[in-house]
C-alpha cells in the first residue's frame, strides 16, 4: 500500500514554474509575506535612548518594541480604553494619530496577578490591515494600572484610498483563476479518462484588506477552495486581489497540517446532534500501543450509546468531541463538515477494538491531554481561550487510499488513517499537541501560515507538541530522542527512524534555510521550521521545561504578531523572558540558541549565490521571465512593492542601462517576453487584461488582444508570432496566436467544454501545443496530443499521441525538434523529457521517466543548442536537492552520447524558478536562495553540485 500522496506523489513533488513573492522576502516581518519595502524616516519619532528598551519599528514611526515603563494609564472603563488612552497620550513615541479610530480590540488577556494584555487589530481608514497589530502590556493592582510595555506591527505610512474599483465577482473570478493557472503549472493536463474534467473549484469574499507595502495596496481577500480539476486534490487557497486593477497580488494555501505540503481543509463544524446530561461519564479504552486510558465519554439517548463526547473539561455546552470520518477522503472536508459523519459510539463506556483501530481512543486522550496541559500551565480555557469545541475526526482516507497526515482547519483536528508502517495519526500525542496549537496560535498571535511567519507557526506547534508529549511520558530535555516528532507513529521502526521532524537537527539560517515560492511548502513553512523550533527546543533544556514553555507562551500570546519573521521572534522570546524575570544567565542561554541557529538581525545578508544578478528584488507575484536574442525582461514592482508591476528588459550580459517598456498606468504588466527585437507582456486592469507589444529599439506600446477574463503565465513571441494561453468562460483552458503584423486574425484553439489546449510555445514560425479533445462513442473517452502549427504552410500536425493514463505538460521549440514534458507513470514522481521532430519522428526521451536519475519536470525551455528543465528529484522528505533545481541537456544530442545530460544550471541552494533560455547554455532564471528573488543568470552550466 502506498504512503499518502501528500508526502509521495507527483502532486507532492511539482512546484510551479512561475515567479512568486517569496517566504523570506525580506528582512522584516511584514515582507515575509508582502514584499520589502524602503525605510521610512517617519522613524525618528522614536523617543531618546532613556530607562525604557525602545527598538524603533522598520518602516514605521511606531516602536516594535517598548519594555521596562512602568507609565500611569486610566484605571476605569475597561483594559482596550486604558490601553489605547496611553497610546493616544504618547503620539511622539507611538505615531498613531487616532488609536480610538484605528484600533479595534481583538482580544485581552487577564492573569489572576492583575497583569492585562490588550491586542489591537489596525484599521486603515475602517479596512484591516494585513498583519498589523500592536499590543499594549499592564499591570491593575490597587485601584490603578500601569502600563509596562508595548510591541507589535502598526504601519504608519499608509496612504492607500479604500474604495476598491472592481467587484466581489470579478476578484473572485480573477482568484480563481490564478489558482487554476498554478495547479495547471503544477499539474501538466488531466488525465485520459478523468472525470474532473471541469474546474472544481469556488471562491469566497472575505472583504476589503490593506496590504502594508510601502503607501498600502487595497485588496479583496478571496478564499478559493475545491478541487484541482486535473488530479481532484483537495484546494484551499487564500488570494489577495489588487481591488482596483484586479490582479491577484499574493496566495498561499490556507491548510496547516502536521506534515508537508498541504492536504485538505474544511469548515463549519455542525452543533451536537442531541441532547445530553451536563454531567459525562467515566469511560474507557485502549490506545493503539496497547495501554488502557481512562476516557470522558457521554451517553446519546437518541443513539441509545455511549459517545466520545467529553463534557468535564469545557464549561457549558461545548465539549471535546471525536468523530468517526472513515470512508471519508480529505478533499471531502475543504469547506464542508460532511452531514453523515456521528460521534464515535460504544454500547458500553468501555470502547473496543474499532475504536482503538480507527485511532479514536487515541484521539480522545490525547485531546483531553493537551487541553488540560494548556489549562493547567497557562489557564488557558480551550483552544481559543474561550472554551471553544474541540472537535477531532478519525479515519480520514486519501481517495480510498492510506493517509499519512492531519491538519487543522480553522475549526476541527483531521487525522489520516496511517498505513502499513504508520499508525493513525492521532496515536502521536506531539501530532494531537501539534495540531491542536495550530488552534492556539490562530487564536493568538495568528501568524500567517506562509514564509517565515508560517515557519514560526509550525515551529511553535511543533514545540508545545513536543513538549505535551515529553511532560505526559516523563521524557527528559537532555534524552536524545526529545526533540523528535512523530516517533511513536510507526508499527516497526525505531523512534528515530520513523520521525517526521527532529527539533535538535542542529539546521541553521547560513546552512540550511531554504528560500522558497509560496507554491513549495508555503513558502518554506516545514522546509524552514526546525531552525526556529531548534532554538526554542535548546531553550527548553538550558531554562528547564517549566521555565522554557512559559516564556514561550508568553512570546506567543503576548508578544508575536501575524506577519512576524525569524528576527521578530527572536526578540519577542527575548522580551518575553525579560517579563518573566529569567536571570541574566538564563538569557543569555536564550541569545546564545538563537545564536547558534543563526537568527539574528540581518542572517539573510549570510546566504551565497553562484549566479550572476541581473535584477534585484523582483517583488512580483505570479509573473514569468523572458530571454532571447541577447536579452531578457522581467516584470518588478517599485522597492516599496506598493505600485503595479512594470515590464523592463536588460542585455543578457548584463552590459548597458535596463530599458522600462511599459506605461505606468496602474496596470500590472506580467509575464513578459522577447526575441531580442520585440517585448510582448500582459497587462492586467480592471476591465479586463490586454496582451500588448513593443519593440525594443523603441515605438509606440501596441494593444494585440483583449479579454474581460484572464490569460495564463506562459506568454511568447519569436519574430512576427505571439502565441499565449488564454480561459474561456468558466475557466476552461485554450491557447491563441496571431500575428504582430495583423493582430486582429487571432487563432483561438481550444476553451471548450470537450476540447482544452495547454503550454503553448512558439518558434521558427511554428507554434506547439498540447491539446485534449473528446473522442465520440461508448464509453466517451478524451485524446490527448502534443501537436504543431506550421503556420506559413496551415498545417496542424499531431506529433504524438500521448500513451494511456499519460499526462502532458510543457513544451517547447526550436529550429529543428519539439520538446515536451510527459508523465506516463502516475504517482512516481517523475517526468519524461522527450524530443521529435516536426512530424514525430525520430521521439526519443532526453530524460527518461523512471530509473534513478529521473526528474519531476515541471517547466521546460529551449535555445537551438539546450534544452533546460525545471525540475525536482523525488525524495519523500523535503531538503535542498529536492526542491525546484534547473537541469540542462543537449538539445541536439543522442541520450547515449557522453554529453547529452550537461547536469546542473547552477549550484544555488533554494527555489529556481521560470527559467528562460538565452542563446546557447545561458539561461536566466528567477533565484529565491537569499529569500529576496532576484532575475540571475549563468552563461553555462555549471555540471555537478557537492
């Protein structure tokens, strides 16, 4: 039986080829997420060095950090009044002009000591801003209250309007199609006999957001869920869409799940389905490495049984429930709470064997466990400090197949059926504490699951996981076995063989952090996690346990805000310590473990690249690279990241002054290319998106083609032809081409409901493509083909037709051969390379599916003497080797001859994205290594990497 395909799969193992707004993006909080952005000198309100720490905020007038005041505030009315009556009294220090305006209150909490945490929610102009938040520490003793400290992120340069320019219903068709234009990157065409052959996937609008660029950029957030209409994977994706040119400007996926990537999501968990006595009952059962445990349980009436419903450890009628989800595939939980699931029942108290096998018992304990580790240590009532539900699904199926992985979704904890090796999920007690803090954390500091602040999120989850389930089995901090995850999962392997993650790895920022696009891992949410949870885990045995979990939590509750970095961590777990008043060898044990993991302000200046720079800090999202003739162009915001993208071009040398071809009209001009004599791009607007030209001598931009929906990433032009894949209504996927010279004879093939075309490419007037067209008869079946438009003959020509259960991806051209990726091996994890000639002869696979070399292709590109591929190499764990590497091939030679495989492009550690090829080996390519993506380029490969 196969491992989950979640960890195992081609799905696992694609990234997108296009450039994304990468994790680390920059060296604050907020531009792990949005994009870097200048300094700003509204920063010199920052008070005197005096009594009180004060460390002025990057880009702001407002402190990130004010520690060691003891300052009088109001004692009546309630904590948010008095907090924001100090930050009002202090404009010089804090720079809010109108707190009671732009703060709103999302939370206080209370200590029985009298100690008083208020977390303000920033508004501009009425509409939430992304990530900013700002919390203000005190203490009520005696009738008064003294404020002791601030921290947080409050963006005082924002100058954006508010009122958006496009609707709810065309951001969200504009989101849902940016999220087809990824899986379809990813997921070459479906496959032949599919029945997911329409889009499976719906968008939700969640309002007006600002995302705090440089002046501000006024977005519609939208949530797109479903399923990818090519594999039928599971879909939850959050994008940001600009509301008032209607380009979708940032998305990630919105699951947090135990393992990488991510695997489903759901919603709306129902209410019980009947009345129960307030008391419960005494219960039990046997947990999946034999142990018998006590459980709460409660009797149905209506079931005429006893159900795992707890109701001792949550005030009134909410309760910690398991429910029993086998049968049920995760996709069938992006959104939903299936109506037919019921409690796990028994007709005793006393569960048996079904509910131990289902990994029911061990859900029920464990869930019992970390509420009370939470409850006992930090009083903390439930997940989100309310006495929410807690609600935990057993059993959960990958199609019908084993499923390695749980996750929380905003509501409930999922957990995956295990497989041969692997117990269901929830026989970890760290996995239960793991997810069950993904709860706690998006109740409190609710850091953003993607780039650094996701990596915190899982790094933190990971440590009060681990640290639940060392406190529960009497697991030392110096055991060698204590910083591991997952270790009591597996039914054979020995705890360090069967561990997910290990938090004592020893992974550093210099040597380990990986820069990564939001469609690897989130943005290196797992990839990067362990240099983080690493430092707290040494912590942890240099403080004691006690000590360690403490500070920890204080930083997270207290201190931590949604879009925090590496760097801000660090000094909220510092401060925090400093609250507690850990001595001061105790911190500096703390300084010295971050130390030792490499976070400290500025570890992202310590990262090395072997590429030579041709465009710094490309700030865009979803926009390709383009090369040819000697040049190449790139689409690049303004250094805030705060304007629409604008398309420049540059010598491939890297000689001579960059030229900007496109109007700064408030349009976002994306996924430009060139020939070396005309840059051809797409501008995205309000009305609709244009494809538009200019030559690079110089000239007037030209409008080619209009459409109200939108085109996909992978836009091309070779002498007089421009070709580019578009979506009809209801995202149905086609390509077009026309001439420069008469732009209004566009050929428009495919965008129907039976007959799709993907990956066009176009060279020596000759335009590739992939197609899928329905065959009539009983049972209806689909062709597939890799096909080629001679287009001063008017031939369409099929060049092969794709084999059985084949799925077909990019191509491209030359004066000589096609090339195209194929995946004829579902669920291995690779790709073929494959070359023919015009008519299909001579097809031979450069690269061959299978065998110990092969690739996972996922984006190809071509010079007469190279062919270059996007590619990763399958490895069920997530490391450097594994992620988005660039390999080369000749593209002219024999696969037997000695040079065929020219090997790597280039040695950097990191995503490689959007490769473009220039004349002979040289290839530019989008670089994510440093966390800040840069256009690089190499003139020739550079063969093999230690």
């Amino acid at each position: 039986m196969r491992r989950s395909r979640t960890l195992s799969t081609r799905a696992r193992a694609r990234t997108n080829g296009t450039s994304r707004r990468l994790s680390a993006a920059a060296l604050i909080g907020v531009a792990a997420l949005v994009v870097p952005v200048a300094p700003a000198a509204a920063a010199q309100g920052a008070p005197p060095p005096g009594p009180a720490e004060v460390v002025p905020g990057q880009h702001t007038a407002t402190p990130a950090l004010v520690q060691g005041i003891r300052e009088e505030a109001p004692a009546t009315g309630s904590a948010a009044e008095a907090a924001r009556a100090h930050l009002a009294g202090k404009p010089d220090r804090y720079g809010i002009a109108s707190p009671a305006r732009d703060l709103d209150p999302v939370g206080t909490i209370s200590s029985g000591t009298g100690q008083e945490t208020v977390r303000f929610q920033q508004k501009h102009q009425g509409v939430p801003v992304l990530g900013g938040q700002y919390l203000v520490r005190m203490e009520k003793k005696d009738g008064r209250r003294v404020v002791t400290g601030t921290s947080g992120q409050y963006f005082t340069g924002l100058r954006t309007g508010t009122t958006p320019e496009i609707s709810d219903e065309l951001a969200v068709e504009r989101a849902v199609d940016a999220v087809l234009t990824d899986l379809h990157a990813q997921e070459f065409t479906p496959r032949r006999g599919s029945e997911e052959i329409e889009p499976q996937l719906t968008g939700t609008p969640r309002g007006l957001v600002v995302l705090p660029s440089g002046g501000g950029v006024l977005a519609r957030h939208i949530t797109v869920r479903g399923k990818d209409p090519a594999s039928a994977e599971p879909v939850a994706r959050e994008v940001y869409v600009d509301a008032r040119a209607g380009y979708p400007v940032l998305q990630y996926s919105g699951i947090q799940t135990f393992g990488a990537p991510a695997a489903a999501a759901g919603k709306n968990p129902p209410a019980h389905l009947a009345a129960a006595p307030a008391s419960g009952v005494a219960g039990s059962g046997v947990r999946l490495d034999g142990k018998s445990v006590e459980l709460q349980v409660d009797r149905d009436e209506a079931r005429n049984s006893y159900v795992l419903r707890d109701r001792s450890r949550i005030q009134g009628d909410n309760v910690l429930a398991t429910w029993d989800a086998r049968g049920k595939w995760a996709s069938d939980l992006v959104g939903t709470w299936p109506e037919d699931i019921l409690e796990v029942a028994s007709a005793t108290p006393s569960f048996g064997a079904e509910a131990t096998e289902s990994g029911a018992v061990d859900a029920h304990w464990a869930a019992g466990r970390v509420h009370d580790y939470y409850k006992d240590n930090f009083g903390r009532d439930s997940l989100d400090g309310h006495g929410m539900t807690v609600n935990s699904l057993v059993g959960v199926t990958d199609y019908g197949q084993p499923y390695v992985n749980a996750f929380w979704d905003g509501q409930k904890m999922v957990y995956g059926s295990g497989d041969a090796e692997y117990r269901p999920l929830s026989a970890g007690l760290d996995v239960v504490g793991h997810e069950m803090t993904h709860g706690v954390i998006e109740h409190s500091a609710g850091l953003v699951y993607a780039g650094q602040s996701g990596a915190m999120n899982e790094a933190i989850a990971d440590y009060f996981g681990n640290a639940i389930e060392n406190t529960a089995y009497g697991t030392p901090t110096d055991h060698p076995d204590s910083g591991l995850l997952g270790e009591r999962l597996c039914r054979t392997k020995a705890p360090r063989a069967c561990a997910l993650r290990d938090m004592g790895d020893g992974r550093t920022t210099a040597k380990s952090f990986l820069g990564v696009g939001f469609g690897t891992d989130n943005g290196g949410v797992h990839l990067n996690s362990t240099i983080f949870s690493g430092a707290l885990w040494n912590i942890r045995q240099d403080l004691g346990a006690a000590v360690a979990d403490r500070v920890v939590y204080k930083a997270l509750t207290e201190y931590l805000t949604p879009i925090d970095g590496f760097t801000q961590g660090r000094a909220a777990v510092l401060a925090a310590a400093k609250d507690l008043k850990v001595p001061a060898t105790g911190l500096k044990a703390v300084q010295r473990a971050f130390n030792a993991h490499g976070i400290a302000p500025g570890w992202e200046l310590a990262l090395g690249v072997d590429s030579d720079r041709l465009l710094d800090r490309v700030n865009t999202s979803r926009s390709r690279v383009g090369a040819g003739g000697g040049w190449w162009t790139a689409s690049t915001s303004n250094e805030a990241g705060s304007e629409a993208y604008s398309v420049w071009a540059g010598r491939a040398d890297g000689k001579g002054q960059l030229k900007l071809m496109s109007p700064n009209d408030g349009r976002y001009h994306v996924n430009p290319a060139t020939d070396g004599k005309t840059v051809v791009w797409q501008a995205y607007g309000a009305n609709g998106v244009d494809i538009l030209a200019r030559p690079l001598a110089g000239g007037p931009v030209r409008t080619l083609w209009h459409t109200s929906r939108s085109v996909g990433a992978s836009t091309a032009v070779d002498g007089d032809t421009v070709t580019f894949p578009y979506y009809n209504y209801g995202g149905r996927p086609g390509i077009a081409y026309l001439s420069l010279k008469d732009p209004a004879n566009v050929v428009q093939l495919g965008g129907g409901t039976y007959h799709r075309t993907y990956f066009p490419s176009v060279s020596h007037g000759k335009v590739v493509y992939q197609d899928m067209q329905r065959v009539r008869g009983t049972p209806v079946t689909y062709q597939y083909t890799t096909r080629v438009v001679d287009i001063a003959a008017g031939t369409d020509t099929v060049v092969q037709e794709a084999a059985a259960n084949a799925s077909l991806g990019p191509t491209a051209v030359n004066g000589t051969h096609v090339y195209w990726l194929t995946d004829e091996l579902d669920g291995d994890g690779t790709t073929a390379l494959r070359r023919a000639g015009f008519d299909g002869t001579g097809a031979v696979d450069l690269s061959p599916e299978g065998g110990p070399d092969a690739l996972n292709a996922y984006d190809l590109t071509a010079s007469e003497d190279a062919v270059t591929v996007g590619a990763r190499t399958y490895d069920p764990e997530y490391h450097n080797e594994s992620l988005a590497k660039l390999w080369q091939f000749s593209a002219t030679a024999s696969p037997s001859d000695d040079g065929a495989r020219k090997g790597r492009v280039s040695c950097n550690r990191g995503d490689q994205l959007s490769a473009a090829a220039a004349a002979g080996g040289q290839v530019v390519w989008v670089d994510a290594t440093t966390g800040i993506s840069q256009v690089v380029t190499r003139t020739r490969p550079t063969g093999r990497c230690a």
